[in-house]
C-alpha cells in the first residue's frame, strides 16, 4: 500500500528534523557559554550595530555612555549586562534589530512608556534565557519540524524565535499593566505559561494568534 511506500521516506525526514535540533542545541548553548569580551573586536562590532539599528540617526558619542540606557542597558557599559547568556543574547537582539527592524523599534518605542516602560536590552537577554529553557525542555521541538526549510534548521531559526517571543511579550506586558518593573518576574512566568499553552494548542506555532499592539 502506498502508506507503507512512503514510510521510510517520512521515518527519515522525522530523524533528520531531530537530529538537526539536537545540533541547533548544541550551538546555541555554545554561543551562551561564550563570554562577552570589550577586548574581542568581533563583539564590540556587534554592539555597535545593535545600536546602530535601534537608533538609526542617532550618533553613539562615546563606548562608554549613558545613552545605551536608551536601548534598555543598566549603565555605561553593556559588556556587564550579557551575564549567563554570553554573545547568544547579543546575537539574538542584533538579528531582531536588523532583520526586523520597523518590530524591534516599536518595541522599543513601548519600551519607553511612562508607565508602562521596561528596559528593551535587559528584558531581550531574559528572554533569551527563556527561549533556550523551551528549547532545552523540548516544547520548541515541534516549532521547529514545522518551520523547517528542506528540513534544514539552523541558528537563524531560533533568532527569529526570539523576535516572535519578544514581539508578543511586550503586548502581554501592556495587556497585563503592572505597576512598575518591579513585577516583572511575575509576568515573565505567567507570559513563560502563557507561550507553552499556545505550543500545545495552536499546532506547536508561535505563530497565528492575534496580538494587541
């Protein structure tokens, strides 16, 4: 029967899909494990075109300035913000700032909110952390058999994860108005439950659910 015929074809395309995720995972944790460097011209690159992209017109006047608070880091020096996710959380908010920029701005633009502000480049690293946990844990999986390319996966993929996660995150921030910042953790893990359910039940997408923006 043709069911039968087609079956070493499917079995082998479904080895492949996980076999290529367990390689994804691989590189991502190896990017994570990478420590940001000022010393590596490389990093130091990146951070500019992060700023560069965010904030189109606009002159950085000095490497170490308070003007990357504008772009949601602590202080001065971005280098002390990347923390446990290393070059990975800088590579993830480079991708999202250029590959999709007009998204990664109006983020930023909510970013702003008088009241309903929170640090873009901060809240960007946490959520990176969380990508890689759903990953780890296997709830991205599926995501990714579905959005492979002739079931090629590869480290873009989980960019563009992150930038569906970040878009989505800061209109569930806005939906939920919390006080201050202070609550944050609050709503990342009702926003972390809030993801899983929509894997579970919307075909392991992230994608289709309508957003308020």
């Amino acid at each position: 029967p043709q069911k039968n015929v087609s079956f070493p074809q499917a079995f082998g395309v479904c080895l492949t899909q996980i076999v290529n995720v367990s390689k994804l995972l691989e590189e991502v944790e190896e990017k994570r494990g990478v420590k940001y460097s000022e010393e590596n011209e490389e990093h130091e690159k990146l951070l500019q075109q992060l700023w560069k992209a965010l904030m189109p017109g606009q002159k950085l006047e000095d490497r170490y300035t308070k003007q990357w608070s504008d772009i949601g880091f602590q202080g001065n020096n971005p280098a002390t913000d990347f923390r446990g996710m290393g070059i990975l959380a800088l590579d993830c908010l480079v991708y999202f700032a250029e590959e999709n920029g007009a998204v990664a701005r109006q983020v930023l633009s909510h970013s702003h909110h008088p009241k309903l502000g929170f640090s873009f480049a901060i809240v960007g690293i946490n959520l990176t952390s969380l990508v890689l946990e759903l990953l780890r844990e296997g709830i991205l999986r599926r995501h990714f058999y579905h959005r492979a390319s002739k079931n090629r996966i590869d480290i873009r993929q989980f960019y563009e994860v992150f930038g569906i996660i970040f878009q989505k995150f800061s209109a569930f921030w806005r939906d939920e108005k919390p006080e201050n910042v202070m609550a944050f953790n609050q709503v990342r893990n009702r926003f972390e439950q809030h993801v899983v359910r929509q894997l579970k039940l919307n075909c392991a997408s992230l994608e289709g659910s309508p957003e308020s923006e």
